[in-house]
C-alpha cells in the first residue's frame, strides 16, 4: 500500500515528481551535473535505515560529499511490502521478517487488478478485462481505461492546465504532460520561501533568490529558538527551554520552549470550550488536549462548503449533501475562466478569460492583477505613482509604488522639525514633527511666566500669558504721576507718565555751561553738563606724560586716568622686560632695577624644553643653543602603545604617528570569547564589548546527550560542572516503542541497548484507525501554522473510520469512501498551504503532511477492499 500510496502522490503533485526525482538522482550516485553538498538536507537518501549526513571531507564522502552511515543491525523498518512482517535494518538495508500468510488481503497499486492478496511473499491480483474504466490521476489524459493490466488513456493536446510552479505561464498539456512557458515569468517577484535569500525572482521556470551573507539575522519561524542566523543558506536558530510561547493548540496551557519545541499542559485547559470546527458537533470543549464535541442529530442542516452538494444536513457527525446537476452553475474561486458548472459533484473551471483580462487583486497596490493564458492570474509589478501607504497622520509620509517592484516603499515619517500645528495665537506654541513619530506632539499653551506683549514704553505694562488661553489678556497702562524715568544723574530731571500714552515724555536735561565737577589736581580736567544728557561727564584723567623716561629701563611718569597727581619718579622693575624674545629659544632681557640701561641680549642654552609634549604620542622639542626658533614639532612613531590592556578584554592602545593624543579607549567586540568552554556543559564566556573584564564563568543547565533511541536516557548538565554525567540507559523492562508510531505495539527495553526490541505492526481495525492515531504536528512542521482545515478534515476523517467498527457492509463502505474523500481534500489543502505567499509552510513539513495523510488514505481503501 506505501507504494501504491506514493505513486499517487507524485502523480498529484507534478513539481513534488521532479524534486525527489532529482534527490533520488544525488541519492544514487548517479548526478548528472558536478555537485557538492552543503546541507545535510541535500543528502536525504529516502533510506530509514542509514543516517544521512554532509561532510565532504570525510574519506568514506560520495562525489557529492555526502556520507550515507547504515543504522544498527536489528533496527525496526518497513520495506515497503504488505506481504511482510517484523522488518529490520541489515547493514544499510531495510530486509523483509516473514511472509505473512499466503491469501491475506493486500493492495498492489494498480487500478487494474482485483481480489489482491499476499503469495509468496509478493502481492499480486486478478489483471481486469481490458476496457475497465480507471483513473491515472494526470489531468492531462483523457478515457482512461485498462490494458494487459494496466491504466492507459490518451494523451491530450493543448488543453489549459495548472503545473503548480509559480514561474511558468500558458500552462498546457503536451504528449500527456502539463508544461508551462518559463520566461514569460522572467524577472517576476517570487518567493523561495528561504528567509536566507532575498531578491527572489523567476528565472528560467525557477524561484531563486540571493543567499543572504554567513550570520545574516533571519527568522526561522520558530518562537523556541532565539538569536536566528543564516549559515550555508539556511535560518537556524539556538533551541530555548522554559520561555513562555504558544503551541497553537487552545487545549494546552502554560505553554513552554522545551529544548526549541514549544508545548503546554492539556490538562490545564480540560473542559475549557473551544471549536472543532465541524459544523455537525456541539457543546465543544477540551479533553486530553483535544477539541471535540457531542455530535448533533442526523438531519441538521448545515454546509459542506461545496456549491456543487444541496440540501447539506449532518449525518453521524459528517456534512454532506446531494450532488448538483451536472451543467448547473457555480464558481470554481478563479477569475481567470468563465461559464464555471458542476461535474459529479465538483466545481470545474470553464473557459479561460483572455489574456491580459483583470482578475481578483491580491490586496497588493503595488501589482498589476491579470490573466494569463492558462487561466492563472498573475500579480506582476507596476502601477508607478500609485499610493500604497496613504499618510497615517500629520507627521506621516504617504508611499507610492515604484512601478518596478512588487513591494511598497519602506514607511517613513515627516523630517524632524517641521511644523505639524501653527501657534493658534501669542499664547500657543507652534508644534512640530519629532522625526521618529506619525503623529502630531499634543498642543501645548506657553506658561504664565512668558510675556506675550511686551512693554510698548516706560509708561505702558507688560502684559504675561495666562496658561488657559492660547490669547493674550488685553493691553493696559500705568497710571499718571507714576514716574517714568528717574534723574539719571546731576544733569538731569525726572520725567512723570502722563496716563493716556505708553510713552515717557520727552526727556528735559540741566542746561549746558553748567560746571557739575570742577578740577581737584594737574592731572585733572574740569567736567560741566552736555545739556542732551543726564550725567555729569566722566571724571576724565590726563593720561599723558607728565615726566618723560631718562632710558629703556626708566619709567616715563604718566597721568593714571585716575589720580589727580602725577606719580612719583622711578625706574622699570627687574621683571620689567626691556628687550623681549625673539622666539622660544630667545631669552626675554629685563631691567636690573638699578640702571635706566637694558642688559646685553643671550640665547636659551642647548637643551632647554621650548615645547612640552602635548599628549602620550608626542615628544617634547629643546633648543639648540644657536637659534631663537625652537625645532619642528614631531610625533611619537607609529605603533608606539600609549596605553596598555587593562584586562582580557581591552585593547591596548598605540599611537598613529600624525597626533599627539592616544586613541580613545577601546573594548574588545561582545563577539570575542574571553573564556573558552571548558566542556560540553561550559558555556564560553564573551566580552560585553562594554569593559576590561571578562564576565563571571556560567555553567549550563541544557541537554548535554540526547537520548539515541527509546531505551536510552537524556543527560543533562547539572549547571555545575564542565563536562555531561555518565550516559545511562532505562531499566529493563520498561515499555517503548509506543511513542514512535501509533502502528506498531511497543516492545519492552532490555537494559542493556538504547534500541526497542519486540515491536509489531498493528493489524485489522487497529491497523485501519492507528493511522489517525498520529499527530499532525510533524517534526519538519515544529513552529509553521498547521491549516485549520486540514486538522478538521482529518478528525472528520478518524470518525469515520471509527464508525465502521461492528458496521455492516454498506455502511462501512460508505464511511470508508467518505473518509478516503476528507483524506483527498486535507491532502489539497496542504498542497495549498505550501504555496500560498504568507505564513506558507516549508516543503519539508508539507512532504511530512503528505506522507502521513497518504498513509492514512492508502488504510482506508486497504479496509474498503
């Protein structure tokens, strides 16, 4: 049934065909183009029973670098055949146990057999009479029909078909294949769904992008891994244990990061309501970490979401309704054809729209929306002036499209500085844009304390802001007789305000002539009134000479500009310099103190500093003893330290050679690891780019030795000491297995092995209701959104393959049919889901998805057959 399963698979889902075509190719040693891996990923060998690994500088590397380690002898696997049991792993090979029983029923995968049972080993049926209607599920054939055994059809020509890349246009069918054009998406945005490349765009049928730089941030999608970086192309992460996050699930509780695995308590939330999302159950709340709900009674009216069913009412649980006439109308959800009508129960597209015709936007301002060919609506750049982010306030700058790219501009804001609200009077402050905000500051009023008009004169009152008002309080005056301008001094008179004008009468002076401060010694001058001013004039001085200098080192006695006397006679001090320095290395000659004579002139001595150093990296300059210029000033050479490292994560610093100061102190980069790790549960410890000092040593508390298999212990570090505790094993006979797939019953350990010996395959209604026993949440889907719909169609499904326990024929074989179609449209779903631009999920987790739901479908038609 696995073979079977995904041969229909492939068949499906084209481009899903050609990857693992090529990965088989790498996987066989077989490529047919010079290749070296770089990801581990790049040598999955689609073998359970080999560990898969890149590591091209291992002697045992294939050409590719890939290296394909065989699992331990005894390892449970499946070799793909319904005629065998207990299967195991046999140096690198997965080997059939025993035959089952000869007769038991089996399915080998071809439409054109029937009664399928197991013989020899081998499953084989009764080949059907040529002509037998079957299905080669390629929309590219048509009258499918049996030959010798097998399902022929005839090829089809030229009819619109979809081969789910999105770059190519004009899909059509040639010879039986549906191919599109790959350069009419030449240039077009696409979406690679790496967070390490960027600038994705089709080229040549292929989205490719530009590998971002080793260490670029990125985002994994992961909320338990943190400090997310691109390494050989790839986002990962560092796994976190015990940071809240949230599993998606409203049936668990206190959610948790448990070794980069977000997860939470279900029985925090038992009995708590939630949605099932099946319209035929009610009254729905947790239980175990599940959502369900009490069925409603058959008959309920509800909607399968199908326009092409009628009359929709429950039915144990299951929506459904009577098929629509074929012919009758409906709308298959694409733009790009017309005349869409129902066939056997199914909305089919009709007739393409032509060319170029506008189909549904997709929400994007920045992109043409139109059809191709092929019915595809394609959402290519343009529309140049467009806005696409309309301003989102005052200080807010609208965006408009480049006509080039897909994408809006970055959002920015209004320059800091610019006005956002004038000043609505003499009391309000003019508000302006910050620079960092979309939004206008609050309107602001000046305080009580600012003058908002001022004085118009001596005689007029400066009126203030009140704080409440963005006007200013009314003008007023002082009142009359108040005096507006003292006597400024001898020669002047007060003047008085006059109450009616704001100004200060004229101002009246003494008249002039008049003496206001007479001679008091020779080196005085009598002062009288200007007559235009209101101070006596200064007190001037003489400051001539009053008795002449006898020599350059006698001091000519001159009028102070104080004194009324000349001062008395003297000669030049000793600190008086007579003869002053012709250059640093000049001396300054002074007076003797007892000669009106300057002394002979001399110069510094050899050796004398005439320039000090000026910082760490200069060097002071010294007189030569023959000249009065002091030499060039030079620098300390560079390389010279000028300050040495205070500590492991300093820097030492050294001069330049052209400056006189030391650089600045600086700090090694938080990058730099001051302390190594001393064990796998040492944690290195780096400088904080802040300080000389390496931080404290820290222990870790993580997970040091993963458990290797379900017998085996999982070590941690005890956040003590460097290295991991010893490995231990379970006890013996402890039960395992169980986890590891809901198919198979557990074994018991043996306390000897991390291997679960013992296990078996399930088989009958065990076998039919273990496949839903299996969660969704694969371990390539660890942090990417699960689709709704797929959990609910794929619970759907499990009711029913539960409702053919102890069901008679008929309605086992209705239940299994309406269960394999939920199968069939939680499989398109995901298929969806892996394309869509947003919240995509990666092609790991959907070739997870697909597996276990093809899994799932190829138990339910095995149970029907």
């Amino acid at each position: 049934m696995r073979v079977a399963r995904a041969t229909r698979v492939m068949q499906r889902h084209p481009t899903l065909r050609a990857l693992l075509l090529l990965v088989a190719i790498g996987a066989a040693g077989g490529r047919a183009f010079a290749f070296t891996c770089e990801l581990a990923s790049q040598c999955y060998s689609f073998n359970s029973c080999v560990t898969d690994t890149c590591d091209p500088g291992n002697p045992s590397a294939g050409s590719d670098g890939c290296v394909h380690t065989p699992v331990d002898d005894g390892t449970p696997c499946d070799d793909g055949s319904q005629c065998t049991a207990n299967d195991s792993c046999q140096q690198g090979t997965c080997t059939g146990g025993v035959q089952v029983a000869d007769g038991s029923e089996c399915d080998d995968g071809n439409p054109c057999t029937a009664n399928d049972v197991c013989v020899a080993g081998s499953c084989a049926g009764d080949i059907q009479p040529d002509g037998t209607p079957c299905d080669d599920l390629n929309p590219c054939t048509a009258d499918d029909a049996c030959y010798q055994g097998s399902c022929t059809a005839d090829l089809l020509d030229g009819i619109p078909c979809d081969d789910d890349n999105p770059c190519t246009a004009n899909d059509t069918c040639e010879q039986g294949s549906c191919t599109g054009d790959p350069f009419l998406m030449a240039g077009a945005p696409c979406d690679d769904l790496n967070a390490c490349t960027a600038n994705d765009v089709c080229s040549a049928g292929a989205c490719t992008g530009d590998i971002q730089p080793e260490g670029s941030p990125c985002d994994d999608g992961n909320p338990c891994t943190a400090s997310d970086t691109c390494a050989q192309g790839a986002c990962t992460g560092v796994a976190l244990t015990g940071t809240p996050c949230d599993d998606g699930n409203p049936c668990t509780g206190d959610d948790l990061c448990a070794r980069g695995i977000c997860g939470g308590d279900p029985a925090l939330e038992d009995g708590a309501d939630c949605d099932d999302a099946n319209p035929c159950t009610s009254d729905d709340m947790c239980q175990d970490g599940f959502c369900a709900g009490f069925l409603v009674p058959d008959g309920a009216i509800c909607n399968d979401d199908n326009p092409c069913t009628t009359g929709d009412t429950c039915l144990d649980g299951f929506c459904g309704g009577g098929l629509e006439a074929d012919g009758a109308a409906c709308d298959d959800g694409n733009g790009c054809t017309s005349g869409d009508m129902c066939q056997e129960g199914a909305c089919t597209g009709g007739a393409p729209e032509p060319a170029g015709t506008q189909c549904p936007e997709d929400g994007n301002a920045c992109t043409r929306d139109v059809c191709d060919t092929s019915a595809t609506c394609l959402h290519l750049p343009g529309n140049e002036g467009t806005v696409c982010r309309p301003m989102s306030g005052d200080c807010d700058a609208a965006e408009t499209c480049s006509g080039s790219s897909a994408s809006c501009p970055p959002d920015g804001v209004t320059p800091a500085g610019v006005e956002c609200r004038a000043a609505a009077g003499d009391c309000d402050e003019a508000e302006l844009c910050t620079g960092d905000s979309r939004d206008c500051p609050a309107d602001i009023l000046k305080p009580s304390i600012v003058t908002c008009r001022a004085a118009a004169g001596p005689c007029d009152e400066p009126e203030l802001c009140t704080g409440q008002s963005a006007d200013c309080p009314g003008d007023a005056l002082k009142r009359g007789g108040s005096e507006c301008r003292a006597a400024a001094g001898p020669c002047d008179v007060a003047e008085l305000c006059t109450g009616d004008s704001a100004d200060c009468p004229e101002d009246e002076f003494v008249s002039a002539s008049v003496e206001c401060r007479a001679v008091a010694g020779p080196c005085d001058i009598a002062e009288f009134c200007p007559g235009d001013g209101a101070a006596c004039p200064d007190d001037n001085k003489r400051t001539d000479v009053c008795r002449p200098a006898a020599g350059p080192c006698d001091a000519a006695e001159r009028c102070d500009g104080v004194h009324d006397a000349c001062p008395a006679d003297r000669l030049q001090p000793i600190t008086y310099t007579c003869r002053p320095a012709a250059g640093p290395c000049d001396e300054a000659e002074t007076c003797s103190g007892n000669g009106v004579d300057c002394p002979p002139d001399r110069l510094e001595p050899a050796a004398t500093e005439c320039r000090p150093a000026a910082g760490a990296c200069d060097v002071a300059e010294v007189c030569t003893g023959q000249s009065t210029a002091c030499p060039a000033d030079t620098f300390k050479s560079s390389g010279v330290e000028c300050r040495a490292a205070a500590g492991p994560c300093d820097v030492a610093e050294t001069c330049s050679g052209t400056s006189a100061v030391c650089p600045a102190d600086a700090f090694q980069p938080a990058s730099v690891a001051c302390r190594p790790s001393a064990g796998e549960c040492d944690v290195a410890d780096f400088c904080t780019g802040r300080g000389a000092g390496c931080p404290a040593d820290a222990k870790s508390t993580a997970v040091c030795r993963p458990a290797a298999g379900p017998c085996d212990v999982a070590e941690r570090c005890n956040g003590v000491d460097d290295t991991c505790p010893a490995d231990g094993l379970k006890p013996a006979a402890t039960e395992c297995g169980t986890e590891g797939d809901a198919c198979f019953d557990g074994g018991t350990c043996t306390g000897g092995s991390i291997a679960c010996p013992n296990m078996t395959p399930k088989a009958g209604v065990a076998g039919l209701l273990c496949a839903f026993d299996r969660s969704l949440d694969q371990p390539a889907c660890l942090g990417q959104p699960i689709p709704p719909n797929v959990r609910a169609l794929f619970t759907r499904a499990r009711t029913l393959a539960e409702k053919t326990v102890g069901a008679d024929a008929r309605t086992r074989k209705r239940a299994l049919q309406q269960a394999a179609a939920l199968l069939r449209r939680a499989d398109k779903a995901v298929a969806r889901a892996a394309k869509r631009k947003h919240q995509a999920v990666s092609a790991d987790c959907a070739a997870a998805l697909h597996g276990m739901l093809g899994d799932a479908s190829a138990r339910v038609l095995a149970a029907e057959s």
